[in-house]
C-alpha cells in the first residue's frame, strides 16, 4: 500500500487531513495519528 511513497513527488504532496488527525496522501495512503504516535520515529 505505501509502495507508491517511494515516488519523491508524491512523498512530497503530504497534507493534514482537516482536524489533524491524519496525514494523506490520496484516496488510497494515508496515516493516523495514532499509527504516526505509536509506530514513528523521532528525526534528529
């Protein structure tokens, strides 16, 4: 399903889905906060 992120310009077209609670990409990719809380990593 993420396969398509290794695309720079579609990495790129990131936004916060209305309220926060999510990162997307398109219909297809996005992320929840949760999983970004949970399962992230801190960048230096």
């Amino acid at each position: 399903m993420f396969a398509p992120l290794k695309n720079p310009a579609l990495f790129q077209s990131v936004k916060v889905k209305r309220g926060g609670y999510a990162v997307v990409w398109n219909r297809e990719i996005d992320i929840s906060e949760y999983e970004l809380w949970s399962h992230g990593q801190t960048v230096p």
